[in-house]
C-alpha cells in the first residue's frame, strides 16, 4: 500500500484478504467519496470505502471489478452482509479496468452506497456510532487485485 500512478494503490497478493488504509481520524456521521478501479489482477475481487472503523471493526461498502455490489459490517471477526445474504449486481457498475466512483453515507443508522452518481442501496445497523474512515481492497479466492483509488473526500455535515 503506498501513493504510485497517480493515486493511492493498494495490492492484494493472498486469496482471501483485505488490506485497509485510514485516516487516522474518529468521525460519526460522514460522506466518502472516492474514483477507483482495477490495475490488474481478477475482477472477482473487493473495492471500496469504510466507515466508523475501531480496531478491527467497521462497516464496508464494496464493489466488485466483475459488477457487484455489498455493504456490510465487520464484528467478532466475521464480515456480514446487511439487507442481503449475498453481493448483488448492478449494471451501473462499470466492469473491467473502468474507473467507478464511489460515495458512501454514514448517516446515524442508515449507511448508503451510490455508484457513479447512482443509489444503489440503504441499510441500516446501530452496532457502530463512531470511528476512522479508509479505503479497503481485497480478494476472493484469486489472489492479485491491484487496486487504485484517487480523489478521496470526506464530508462531515
């Protein structure tokens, strides 16, 4: 993980794993907003934002280079997806090496994820009221995802 091609890159060479970067800052209510897409590597992996992040527990808002969407919780060691059992698909998600912009709302209980200017979705969870914000990449089963992220903000209303 380190700034290289113009942007915040993050490489994730083991199966199974997920490498986050934050800003050190404890924040309740925020807006995240950042461009990302794939360098290289499979497009069945994870891209994208957190929020209230404390120790080894956040809430994540991902997408996927192969179309797919999630947001959830991480607690207890254990990712959970919340208002559906599995990743979903859009097509507002622009597959391959396309560049995704990337905004996620954590406003009180309710965490939103819009992809290139589109709602995705809202869910709502009261497990976590305050924390650090970053950026997230991962892997499924394939590892290489080599992810870059670029003009990240955070919003504070």
């Amino acid at each position: 993980m380190d700034y290289d091609a113009g942007g915040y890159r993050i490489l994730v060479s083991g199966p199974e794993t997920n490498f986050w970067a934050t800003a050190h800052k404890s924040l309740v209510d925020v807006r995240l907003e950042v461009d990302a897409a794939k360098l290289g590597g499979p497009d069945e992996n994870r891209l994208g934002l957190l929020c209230r992040q404390t120790g080894d527990e956040y809430y994540f808002f991902l997408i996927t280079s192969d179309g797919y969407f999630g947001v959830g919780v991480f607690v207890g060691g254990a990712a959970t997806l919340l208002g559906s059992p599995q990743m979903e698909f859009s097509d507002q998600i622009l597959t391959g090496m396309a560049v995704n912009h990337l905004r996620a709302d954590c406003s009180g209980q309710n965490l939103s994820l819009y992809v290139n200017g589109r709602h995705l979705v809202t869910v709502t969870d009261d497990r976590l009221a305050a924390g650090d914000v970053g950026l997230i990449a991962g892997t499924f089963a394939s590892p290489g995802a080599d992810i870059i992220f670029d003009n990240f903000q955070v919003l504070v209303p």
